[in-house]
C-alpha cells in the first residue's frame, strides 16, 4: 500500500473516489429499469397520463366538431401512438411525449430530440452548425461526417430559400427568432439526408413543416378545459361511490 504521506492531492481524491464506489456504487449506479415493458403497461401509462391532464393539449382535441368520442380516450391514444413512435428510435416514453407531435397523419420530431438522436446514435463523427449574415442576407449551416466516411455533408438553408418557402416574416417564430428557425431547416434536412437509419422518417417538427401543411388533423379548439372538466366528473363520481360504500359499511356495523 502506498504511503499516504507521498500521495498528491490528485491521488488521494482518486482512492476517496474508488472506495464509495467499492462501498455504495452498486445502489447508487444501478440504472432505473424501464417500467413500461408490455403494450398493457404502455396503455395504462397513456389512460393515466391522459386522466392526469398532462399530455399535450393538442392531444386532447376532437377529431372534428361531431365527434363523440371520449376526450381521454382519444388522448390516450394518440399518446400509445407516440410513445411507439418514439420507441421505434431510441425515445422513452415521457421524452417521445415532449419531443414528438403527428400532423396530418405524418409524425413530427423536434429539432433538439433530432440532433439528440443522430448524436447518441454513435453514428456521426461530429455535428457543426455555423450561423452567417443579418436579415434577409442571413444563412445558416449544418455541416457532419457520418462515420466510416471520409468527406463531410453540407446543407445551407438562406433567408432568401425562406423567402421562396413563404416562411420569412410570419407572425411567430419566423419572425420573432429567424436565426434559429433558419438553423433547425439547415440541421433538418442535413441529418434526415444523412441519417435516414436513425430517425427512420421522422421529420423536423412544425417549424419544418410550417408553411407546407395545410391544416392540422385535429381542426377544432384545442381543449384540455373539457378534459380537466371530464376528469373533475370522474374523480367525483368515483369519490362518491367509495363515500356512499364506505356509509354502507358503517351502517352495516352499527
């Protein structure tokens, strides 16, 4: 054993170090298993997620102004579709509910969860993205070299292609952020041309899209209210039963 007295500071913190993991690493580092491993958890994940009134707000809209679907229900289930979605890629289940969305039937990805993904895919040797210019004369760049490949892959996206696209000056984002907007379209189409693999069709999000979809599918107003008030009635309802058997029962004893 080494001589304590001889040991640097450097040193002494590595032994420190190596003995909590000797005496506590195999609690502390074990990771969280996934819970969800059935379709049967993942359906009861997305009712109570539904019922809780956190999922997306969008999720909680009708199809149309006659349908007489349950609120919930139809939450709930465009959730389970999401969370396969995200499955299908890498996500778990409460980061596909955040970063994924489907419009028109096509689903959608974030442009953070995007870029997340190719990164953690092992795939890309790097991934750098360049900002130029002011206004209209703006460009942005996304440049990365998949690995086993000996030459990079560029996409540029301008103000001017924005211009083209009808996006530049829209109320929103494009034109409260354009810098960033203009980024996320070069980042878009540079990681779905060279990693077809790891999004598997997953395209960038409404910011892409913005200007080529039409309409969304779910086209009334959006309405967590009427899922709150829906569960405020299960929750009572529920409430009530269990008080009205719980007096029976007192009754029964009395």
């Amino acid at each position: 054993m080494a001589d304590k007295r001889k040991l640097t500071p450097a040193q002494r913190t590595l032994i420190a170090r190596q003995a909590a993991a000797a005496r506590w690493g195999n609690k502390r580092s074990t990771p969280v298993k996934q819970m969800l491993r059935t379709m049967d958890d993942i359906e009861r994940f997305c009712r109570t997620m539904a019922l809780s009134g956190n999922l997306p707000p969008e999720l909680y809209a009708q199809l149309n102004a006659h349908d007489s679907g349950d609120v919930l229900e139809i939450a709930a289930a465009r959730a389970l579709h999401i969370i396969q979605l995200g499955l299908e890629v890498g996500l778990q289940p409460a980061q596909s509910l955040s970063s994924i969305c489907v419009l028109n039937g096509k689903p959608l990805i974030n442009g953070d969860a995007q870029l997340a993904l190719v990164l953690n895919s092992g795939k890309a040797t790097y991934v750098k993205e360049t900002f130029d210019g002011v206004g209209e004369e703006s460009a942005a760049c996304c440049m990365t070299l998949r690995s086993g490949e000996d030459n990079p892959y560029v996409t540029v996206f301008t103000a001017q292609d924005a211009i083209i696209a009808g996006l530049w000056g829209q109320d929103g984002a494009w034109t409260t952020h354009s810098p960033r907007m203009l980024k996320y379209k070069a980042r878009a189409f540079c990681l779905r041309d060279k990693y077809p693999d790891v999004l598997k069709g997953l395209a960038h999000s409404t910011e892409e899209m913005e200007g080529e979809v039409i309409r969304q599918r779910y086209d009334t107003e959006i309405a967590p209210h009427d899922a709150a008030k829906k569960l405020t009635t299960i929750v009572d309802g529920r409430m009530l039963h269990n008080t009205t058997q719980a007096n029976k029962g007192d009754k029964n004893h009395g």
